[in-house]
C-alpha cells in the first residue's frame, strides 16, 4: 500500500483559492501519524469538508488507496473555484473523489447520515469580525468570525450527523479557537478526543485533534442527570484532558 502523499508541484491554484499552507501539511502529517490506524480501521467512505486545493484529499486518497480498497471519496467547498482546482489536483495525481461544490455537507445530510468513517476539516479558524464569515472567495478560507469558532461551530454538529458509529474526525484547530472547550463539548455528545499533531509556527499554534465515538463516555454521561454525579472515571480522564491541553497552551505562549 502506498504512503505517498500529493506532490505540491502538481497541486493546482486559482487566485481565490487557498492554497496549502503549514495548517494543511500539519493535517496530512496527522494523517500520516495515523496511517496504519486509519488502514486497519479499513474506512469505506471519507469526506473533506473545505477541500480548497485538493491537497488533503488527494494525499489521504493517496495514502488510504482507492480502486482495491473499496474507499469512496467526497470533498466540499464552499467556494466553486476550490472545487475545480481539486478536481485538477485529483487528476494530476490519478486519483479521483465525488467533489460538491456546496456550504458544509448541506443537500448531504440525507444520503451521508452516519454513513461516513473518516472526515477531515481544516476550517476558517482566524478570529476575524463575524460579517466577514463566508464571503465569496478566498475570504471564506480564513474568515472564522469570534474567536475562529463561527465555522467551526457550525461544522461540529453536522459531522457529528455524517459520521458512522465507528467514524472518526480530524480537525485543525488554532489555541485561540479553544481546542479543550471544543474537546469537551464533543465529550458531552459522547466523542472522545486526542490530539494527534500539535505544531507551533511563527505565526500561529496548530492543534490537529482527532474525534471518535465512545460508548463508554456515551453512557456515563447518560448516566449524569440521574445520578448528579460524574463517574470518577470520566471526571480523571477529562481532567487529565484539560490539563494536558492547558499545559501545551501556557508552555507554548511561555516560549514565545
Ligand atoms: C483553511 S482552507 C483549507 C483548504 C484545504 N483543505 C487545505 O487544508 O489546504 C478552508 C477551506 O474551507 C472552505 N470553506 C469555508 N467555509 C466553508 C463552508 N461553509 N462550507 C464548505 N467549505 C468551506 C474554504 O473555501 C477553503 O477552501
């Protein structure tokens, strides 16, 4: 099975197109981090949310194999241009995806319902004013409202909708998005968390965070309401969750 991933000289561009930047190399290394994971998960569908270039679903489709797998591919974008140039970048790599131009996965919901394994999003995640959220062109890629999290908040429940029981979610996140509130606000919809790449830039600090069902936390939090208490279990995890999260962020700002 081939490890490869897209080749920057035979990834297309547009001028309104955002074009592959250390957010998505951060993203494909998670990927690759998680190759051998994501093999033997043996996904049957998977999904880019906002595929811009092509860079990300071109080199996972690279990495997970197509024809012998089985593996389909879609990808998103909001921006039509985005949508050309990942069929461009698909192409020059001799690899091909289901491309929707279209906001999120809207006019999917129906026919991807806990349907797909893996979803991957690098999202607008710059705080930026909120009117600047989902303009046309290569605003849209950046524009990520207060405190970034305006897309992002938007995307969270609909993967959420998309993903199968046993789907998992890789997304980009900035410090200033708030990974560990964002981390547990998915554990109270019963995913469990862990971040597969964190990477510091001159400009910016990335955290790739990998999302997965857990049944376990499903029915512990079920199990809060009742009884007005978290299990001690679930509380040490979280908490050994935040703190980890909290470190990386404080010794991270203290280094810079
Ligand atoms: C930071 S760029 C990432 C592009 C590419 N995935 C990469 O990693 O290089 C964010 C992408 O999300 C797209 N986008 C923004 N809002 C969107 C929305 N509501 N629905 C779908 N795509 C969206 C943008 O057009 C842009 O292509």
């Amino acid at each position: 099975m081939s490890s490869k991933i897209a080749q920057i000289r035979l990834v297309h561009s547009h001028p309104e197109v955002y074009e592959p930047c250390d957010d998505s190399f951060a993203l494909v290394d998670a990927l690759l981090a998680d190759r051998v994971n994501l093999l033997e998960h043996r996904p049957t569908l998977c999904m880019e949310v906002g595929c811009g270039s092509g860079y990300v679903i071109t080199s996972l489709a690279l990495m997970l194999g197509e024809d012998d797998s089985g593996i389909h591919y879609i990808a998103t974008d909001i921006n039509p241009h985005a949508v050309q140039v990942t069929h461009a970048t698909l192409e020059a790599h001799g690899v091909h995806a289901e491309l929707i131009n279209t906001n999120i996965a809207s006019g999917l919901e129906k026919r991807l319902a806990r349907s797909v394994d893996v979803i991957v999003v690098n999202p607008p995640y710059v705080p930026t004013p909120e009117d600047e959220v989902g303009r046309e062109g290569i605003a849209s890629a950046w524009a990520g409202g207060e405190n970034g999290r305006s897309v992002i908040d938007k995307i969270l429940p609909i993967a959420e909708k998309l993903l199968s029981d046993r789907g998992w979610l890789y997304l980009v996140t900035l410090t200033t998005n708030n990974p560990s509130q964002i981390c547990l606000q998915m554990r109270e919809k019963g995913y469990a968390s862990r971040i597969v790449i964190q990477r510091s830039t001159e400009e910016e600090n990335l955290h790739i965070i990998k999302f997965w069902r857990d049944f376990e936390i499903q029915l512990t939090t079920k199990e809060v309401p009742t009884n007005k208490t978290v299990p001690s279990r679930v509380m040490d995890t979280l908490l050994s969750q935040v703190h980890r999260l909290s470190f990386k962020k404080s010794s991270n700002s203290s280094s810079s």
